[in-house]
C-alpha cells in the first residue's frame, strides 16, 4: 500500500507558522555565517599546526596543554587523516563556503529547495563524521584536540538549526504521523541543542575523569 501524496506533502503552510519559519530561517543563518566563520579559523589554525609538525618532528603545537589536551596526540593518529589528507583541509575549504550561505541569506536571498537539501545532506555527513572523530578521541586516542573541539561545538549546531530550517519550509517531506514529533523539534529547539551538548560533556568527564580527579586531589 503506498501513502497517498497529500499525506507527504510539506509545504510552508504545513510545518510551521510564518513567524516560526521567518525566525528559524534568520536564525540558520546566523548559525551558518558565525559558525562557518568560526569554523573556519579553528581548521585554518589546526591546519597550521599539522604543518608546522611535519616540518619539524620535535614541533609542540600551541594547542597541546597536558597530556588530555593535545592536538600533537591527536594529529599524529590514522584518525587525523581518513581520507589520505589532514582532515582540517576539510574545513578549511567547507566552512568558508558555510558561512556565505549564511551571509547570503542574511542579506535576505531566498535560496532554492535544491539547495537546501544540498545544504542537509553535507551538514549531515559533517556533523556525523565529527562525532566519529568525537568516539575516536575519547574512548580509542585518549585524548582531545581544542582547535578540533571547536570545530565538533560549531558542526553541531549548523547541521541542527540547517535541519530545522528545512523542516519549518517544508524542504523534508514528512508523513503525517512524523509531523507531532517535526513540531516538537521545532518548539524545544534550543533545549534539545543544550541537552545535546550536556550529554557530549559528560561522555568527556567521565571518560577523563581519573585524570580530572587527580587534578582536585
């Protein structure tokens, strides 16, 4: 049995208010501009960093603290280069390419549902693979890179506000028994983007936390 078509439609007028659509179209944008712009000068940093170390084997890169907080541990792993090359050279040519986006809403651009969906699926590989590199740092490497923390903090928030934005414009189509739980997403927006971030902190705490403790002691 197949569902009929009206039951996927999702246009503007089915997902969201104008007021809610208006306000998470502007605040994607945001997200998009600052955090592609932020992005951007942590991978161009990170980048910078790798570098330095290939030039100079006994290089210590800025952003090594202690022995949890080192980006020299974290870039001299096979997770560092998945694809055969530093992965900030990802970032470095995505995030610039983000934050126009955003920019070129802000200036009230509309953009084509192509697009965006165009925009969602690069989002969504983005802020999977950083939870990958997340796992990879905590629980194989032992340790945490900043530059790349900054990175995961800024990816989650684009590919979620991204999200949102599509389901308020109607740019994911929805069955019908789907669209309760779209309007949920919608409403608690910041709090399940909070949540999201307390949960990745604690997974940090208590993956470190003999070390953390030994600091207090």
């Amino acid at each position: 049995m197949t569902t009929a078509p009206e039951e996927l439609a999702s246009g503007p007028d089915r997902n969201a208010a104008p007021e809610t659509r208006f306000f998470l179209t502007r605040a994607a944008a945001w997200v998009l501009a600052v955090g592609g712009a932020v992005g951007s000068l942590a991978a161009v940093a990170l980048l910078i960093e790798k570098i330095n170390s290939l030039a100079d084997p006994n290089y210590i890169p800025l952003c090594s603290i202690n022995p949890i907080l080192s980006c020299g541990s974290v870039m001299s792993t096979p997770q560092a280069e998945v694809f055969g090359f530093p992965n900030p050279v990802i970032g470095v040519v995505a995030f610039p390419v983000v934050a126009t986006i955003g920019i070129t809403v802000l200036t009230g651009a509309r953009l084509p549902r192509w697009f965006w969906l165009g925009l969602q699926a690069g989002t969504l590989f983005g802020v999977g693979f950083v939870h990958w590199l997340f796992v990879q740092s905590v629980y194989e490497i032992g340790a945490l890179c900043p530059y790349c923390m900054v990175v995961w903090a800024v990816t989650i928030p684009i590919f979620w506000y991204t999200t949102l934005h599509n389901l308020a414009a109607g740019n994911l189509p929805l069955p019908t028994a789907l669209r309760p739980l779209s309007g949920s997403l919608l409403r608690y927006h910041g709090a399940i983007l909070t949540t999201w971030y307390l949960i990745l902190i604690a997974l940090v705490g208590q993956a470190f936390w003999p070390y953390w403790s030994s600091l207090i002691g």
